[in-house]
C-alpha cells in the first residue's frame, strides 16, 4: 500500500475516533439524541471509508475498529477495544485512551449529579430536561420516575405552562446567574414548597451555551418553622401588651394604695394619740374616784358620829325631867354640838357636789371614749361597752348623790330646828320642858336621818369603789387599744414598703417587656 493511503486511513480513523469522542460528550452532558447517532454514524462511515481504499486485508481490523467506535458512540463505554496489529494499532490504542477518558468523565459527572441530595434539574439548550432526580419529582408531586420527564421544557413540568418564561431559560438566553432566588413551588398535587432556586448556564470547553442546571435548597420546613416563630412572636408581643397594660394598671392601683395607706397610718397616729389622751383621762379619773370613795369613807364616819349625838340628844332629854337644873348647861353643848353638825352637814353638802361633778365628768368622759370606740371600728367595740357601763355608773352616782344632797339639807334642816330650840329652852326653860316630847320626837328624826345618811354614804363609797375597778378594767382596754394601734401601724409600715416593692416589680416588668419588644424579629413586626 502507498504513503499516502496509509496517511488517508489514518486520518480517517483520527477523524472518527474524534467523532465518538464528540458523542460520548454529547451524551454524558445529555445531548440531544440525533446527535449523537449522527455522529456516531459519521466514525462508522469513516471507518468503512478506510477499510474501502485499504487492502481487502485490512478490511477486518478496521471493521472491528468501526464497530468498537459505534458501540462507544451509543454508550456501550464497557466494550473492549478490538486487538488489531499493524498499522491501524495505534489508531485503536488512541481511540480506546480517548474512551477510557471519556468514561472517567461521564463517571465523574454521573457521580455528580446521583450524589446530589437535593432537588435538581439538568436541561439543554432548548430548556428540555436531560436529568433530574427523586427528590425533584418528591418536590414536584410528580409520582413517576424523573426519566419519564426527560425532554420535556423546564415550564411544562414545573408550571404545566410551555410558554411560560423561567430562570433557566434566561440563563441560557442572557447569561444570568440566579443565587438563592426565593421561589414557591405549587406541587401537582396542591402541595407547596418554598425553595431556594440556584440557576445557572452551563457551557462546553468552547464557551458554547449547551444548556443550564437549577439546583433547589427545599426550605419548606425552615419557613414553616419560621412562620411558627413568627406567630409565637406575634403571641408573645400579644402577652407583653397585656402584660404592660397590668403593670400600668398596676402603678395605678400601688399609686392609689399608697395614698390609702398614708391615709390609714395617719388614722392609725390619730387613734393611737387619742387612746393615750383616753389613758390619762382615765388615770385621772381613777384617782378622783379614789378620791370620792375616801370622802365617801369620811363621810360615813361623820354620819356615824351625827347619829351618836343624835342619840345623846335623846338621853340628855330624857334626862331633863329630872335635872332642869342643868338644862341650860345642857342646851347651850346641844346647841354647840348643832352648830358642829351643821357645819358637817355643810362639808358633807360639799362632798355630794364634788361627787356630783366627778359623776357629770364621768359621764362625759364615758361619751367621749364611746365616740373614739365608734371612730376606731370593730377595734374599738369593746371599749365602746366598758364606756357605756362607765356611764351607767356615772349615772348611778349621780342619782345617789342626789339622795344624798337631799339627806344632808333634811339634817341641816334638822340641825336649824334644833338649834332654834335649844334657843327656846335657854330662853324659856317651861316652853322647853312642855315641848320635850316634841324634841324626844325631833331628835329620833335625826338618828332615822343620820343613819340613811351615813348609808348613802357607804353606798356611795361602794359605788366609787366600784367605779373604781371599772376605770381600772376601761384603763386596759385602752391599753389594749393602744397595743392593737401600735400593730395596725406596724401593719401599715409593712403595707407601705410592700407597695414599694411592687412599684419596683412593675417596673422591672416594663423594662423586661420593652427588651422583649426589642429582640422580636423585623420581618415578623406586623
């Protein structure tokens, strides 16, 4: 065989070798199907061209040649390149490198996109699918395999809209480059996906465009998430109104408290001030009953003695009948003992009226304690019936001493009659003697009088007695009063501070709902 034929079938297999190669890229970057026939048709034909102007004698290895170059154009990269000696060795051993190549890429970008986890779609120039995977068709809602989409467009599977305009095709079309696009993908079911759609073009080694890859983040989850965040944010805002709505209500109601209770303590100083002026009005009082009931003592005694003399009256006018002679004698001590006991009658008048005012200041410091019982409440209620028994004593003292006032003008009645006749027996000793028996009668009033005066009396020392114990008994229940004011300001002062304390809380409440408001996120704010 000639130079240049050998040069011509080398070409030739050169040439096809090139072609298969352009097929097999064609179909690992899923090229359009004619094309790759073509081309392998193409390396077939220039195989047969070879073998026609080689000897009949080459004609089998390059046969071989040609069908290993089909079969590689068709996919079959797993075939076994054909064992051929001579000349056209180097030409099949540069063809098997040029396949092996070409397995290791389509190995490499099949790995690639089967490794992806998630949602993709590869298309062509014309935006017609040439791989997806499962998780593609999960997000579409697409039951089928992704295989059974291929070479459709990009819009009809996504949007069953052909003319539709979409992200990869103006990729293709324009060169743009799309990053993390946010995108709502309506599934053929009714389902809905919220994805982030990453779309670019894709170009062979020559810078030709050969189609465009969109690779979707599903981010479904997160924005359902988020929009659970974001309804949690709108509650949590809901509550930290409400919550600063309690703790204005809140400063309103401590503000109102504290006036109350600046008000109660006020009361609590008046009630304790005025059971220590109760306190020493009834001290006082306790020592003037003390008083009473020793000049109602006094006075009893001097009763005592006006019935003694009263009693000698009579001996001395029993006397008289038979010694007249000492009748003047006689009538001048009577009238001497008269006189004293009108003046005792006058100390004991006096006595009375002292009694008597003590009974009517008494009776008015009984009415003023009532009137601090009311004034203090539930607090003061049993002070209020120590007071009103006061009272009744103070009543009764007066009703006594009353009796008694009425006794002691009886006696210094008594004591001017007497007197009056002892005069008249100075004077005319036969008119004293006649009207004995009238001063035997007289003197017997006196000793009925003086013995219901000297009674009055002791009642009325058993009543100062006994009105003595009752101030004694009013003076602890003031004392108790006090000790009961003493713990409502205590109780008070608590209050106060307590009002203080939750002014602070609310406060505290205000600042943690203001960092609240500040820390909910910007695209949750309505």
């Amino acid at each position: 065989m000639r130079i240049s034929s050998r040069i011509w079938v080398v070409n030739g297999v050169c040439a096809a070798a090139a072609l298969v190669g352009a097929a097999v890229f064609a179909q690992v970057s899923g090229g359009d199907s004619a094309w790759i026939w073509a081309a392998g048709g193409t390396a077939a034909a220039l195989f047969v061209l070879a073998a026609l102007i080689l000897a009949p004698s080459a004609a089998k290895p390059l046969a071989a040649l040609a069908d290993y170059a089909a079969k590689a154009a068709s996919g079959e990269l797993s075939a076994k390149p054909p064992e051929i000696s001579g000349f056209a060795q180097e030409a099949a051993q540069g063809l098997a490198r040029v396949v092996d190549e070409l397995k290791k890429a389509k190995g490499l970008s099949r790995g690639i996109l089967d490794g992806l986890p998630t949602p993709f779609l590869l298309v062509d120039e014309n935006e017609r699918a040439v791989a997806s995977n499962k998780a593609c068709m999960e997000m579409l809602e697409i039951d089928t395999p992704p295989e059974k989409q291929y070479g459709r467009t990009l819009a009809e599977i996504f949007y069953n809209d052909p003319g539709r305009t979409t992200a990869v095709g103006k990729s293709i079309r324009e060169g743009a480059v799309f990053r993390n696009l946010e995108v709502t993908i309506n599934g053929h079911k009714g389902g809905k996906r919220h994805v982030l759609a990453n779309v670019y073009a894709i170009h062979d080694l020559d810078g030709r465009c050969i189609g465009g890859m969109c690779i979707y983040l599903d981010m479904t989850a997160i924005k359902e998430k988020e929009d659970h965040i974001c309804s949690q944010n709108d509650l949590i805002l809901a509550a930290a109104e409400q919550a600063t709505r309690i703790s204005h209500q809140l400063n309103e109601a401590a503000a109102e408290m504290t006036g109350q209770v600046e008000q109660a303590e006020g009361a609590v100083a008046r009630q304790r001030d005025g059971t220590a002026h109760v306190a020493d009005s009834m001290e006082q009082m306790n020592t003037a009953i003390l008083d009473v009931a020793k000049g109602a003592s006094t006075a009893a005694g001097l009763a005592e003695d006006a019935r003694g003399k009263a009693q000698e009256g009579s001996n001395v006018l029993a006397e008289v009948r038979s010694l007249m002679a000492e009748v003047a004698e006689q009538a001048a001590a009577l009238k001497a003992d008269m006189s004293d006991l009108g003046r005792q009658a006058e100390g004991i008048g006096a006595v009375t009226a002292v009694i008597t005012d003590i009974a009517d200041q008494t009776n008015l410091l009984a009415l003023n304690a009532a009137i601090e019982a009311a004034r203090a409440g539930d607090a003061g209620r049993g002070f209020a019936v120590v007071a009103d028994e006061v009272r009744k004593l103070a009543e009764k003292t007066m009703t006594a001493t009353k009796e008694v006032a009425s006794a002691v003008a009886g006696i210094r009645q008594s004591v001017e009659k007497s007197v009056t006749g002892t005069e008249s027996a100075v004077a005319a000793i036969d008119t004293n003697t006649r009207r004995m028996e009238d001063s035997g009668q007289v003197l017997a009033e006196i000793v009925g009088l003086t013995e219901q005066t000297a009674d009055s009396v002791r009642g009325i020392a058993a009543a100062a007695e006994q009105q003595s114990a009752s101030s004694e008994t009013v003076s602890a229940s003031v004392g108790d009063i006090a000790r009961e004011a003493e713990q409502s300001a205590h109780a008070m002062h608590e209050a106060a501070r307590a009002v203080q304390i939750l002014v602070r809380m609310t406060g505290d409440l205000d600042k943690v709902v203001a960092d609240l408001e500040k820390h909910v996120p910007e695209h949750c704010e309505k």
